[in-house]
C-alpha cells in the first residue's frame, strides 16, 4: 500500500471529529424534548460521519473499498 | 492500494458528506436547542479562544446557570477552564472551588491550540449552550488545505512534466 498524507490527514481530522461528536453527543442524555425529527436529524449526522469514514478509508485492494465512483 | 488514487477518486464524496454533516449540525442545533450557531462576531481573542474550547468540552448547560458560575469563580479569575460536567449550580460552586485545576490546564494548553479552531462558530452564538462543538467547521479548514496542497501538488507535478 502506497502512503499518501492528505489521506493520512483526513483519516486524523475524521478521527478528531468522532471524538468530539462522541463528547457532543453525551450531552444529549440531558435532552428530554425528543421527536422523531430531532432523533432522525441526530442519525443523519452519525450516517454522514460514517459515510465520510467508509470513503477516507481505503479498501483491501480486493473490491471492498467504499463502491462510489467519481461523479465527476 | 495507491492511496493517492483512492483520495483522488472519492475525495469528492469525502467533501459531499462532510457538506452533510455541517448542514445536519447547523439543523440539529436549531432543532434541538432553538438556537442558531451563528457567531455575533468573527473577532477573536484569547478569551474567546478560551471559552469556545471550554464551552465545547465541558458541556455546561444554560439552563443550570451552572456554566456563568464556572466562568465566573474559575475563568474571570484566574482563567482557569472547568473540565468538568456539572448537572447542577451546586456542584458547579464545590468543584469550582475544591478541584486542582493543573492537570487540567496543562490540558487545555495542549488540547485548545489543536482544537480551538474547531469551536470557533460557537464562540459567541447567544441563547443557551448546548454542548455542542462545531468540529466539522476545522474539518472544513482542514479540508480546504488539504485541497489546497493538493491542487499546489498537481500544478507543480504538471508544470515540470511541461518542462520535461
């Protein structure tokens, strides 16, 4: 596998950003006012983390990498 | 595995989500707590440096008045951050003013030089705090400057290949 650092450095800013969402989210437990948009909005950012994840990270080299293609 | 292709083939998905993620926040914020964190000024100072990281990370709410105790006992004095979450203005007042602060503000210098620029649209947005940091704002920094680089990359590789 060849190195490259803007891949490094996404993969540490992602890294960075999990952690803060973790440490954010915490603070939810005090939330009481919950509706399905508030919780589905909540999961969209989750997904959206995630997705960004499965992208930054590279696949093994035997087709599991993320499947998106460049849309441009 | 070429990173560098692998970068250069999604790192337009890579911008996509991360576009996501920051409307979703800026959504989520609104929803949950009726508050916009838009900044009342882009002006930055060290105080306001100070309080974006303790506010991110201590997760102090409003509606205790807990966090305008920790700022008053703890930060005007002796500008000090409290990492710590209190539930309620009482245990904000024992903490305050029992806890040894070192470790933590050896924490903070550490910590806020690398994350500050994570909390800057949360700096000064009004109404009640809500905890949460706006992390992606220095993704967005960040990715910008990787682009940046990149692109710079690219032109260079180019510019000497015409050169060849």
């Amino acid at each position: 596998m060849r190195s490259y650092w803007p891949s490094l450095l996404w993969a540490g800013v992602l890294l960075l950003i999990f952690i803060q969402s973790w440490w954010a989210m915490f603070v939810l437990r005090h939330y009481t006012d919950w509706t399905f948009l508030a919780f589905a909005i909540v999961l969209l950012q989750t997904i959206a983390l995630y997705m960004m994840a499965a992208v930054v990270a590279a696949g093994d080299g035997g087709g599991g990498g993320s499947g998106l293609a460049d849309p441009l | 595995m070429d990173l560098r292709i692998h970068f250069e083939k999604h790192r337009r998905w890579v911008f996509g989500f991360l576009l996501i993620a920051v409307i979703t926040s800026v959504v989520k914020d609104v929803i949950l707590y009726d508050g916009s964190p838009i900044p009342r000024t882009w002006r930055f100072t060290r105080s306001s440096w100070c309080r974006a990281f303790q506010r991110s990370w201590c997760g102090l709410r409003d509606s205790t008045n807990s966090w305008r105790l920790c700022l008053r006992l703890r930060w005007e004095h002796t500008s000090r951050p409290c990492l710590h979450d209190f539930s309620n203005s009482a245990d904000a007042v024992r903490l305050c003013a029992t806890q040894p602060f070192a470790q933590a503000d050896r924490l903070r210098r550490r910590l806020s030089s690398l994350f500050s620029v994570c909390f800057v649209a949360r700096q000064t947005s009004p109404g009640s705090f809500s905890g949460l940091p706006r992390p992606l704002l220095g993704a967005i920094l960040a990715g910008v400057a990787v682009r940046r680089a990149v692109t710079r990359q690219s032109h260079a590789r180019s510019s000497l290949l015409l050169s060849d």
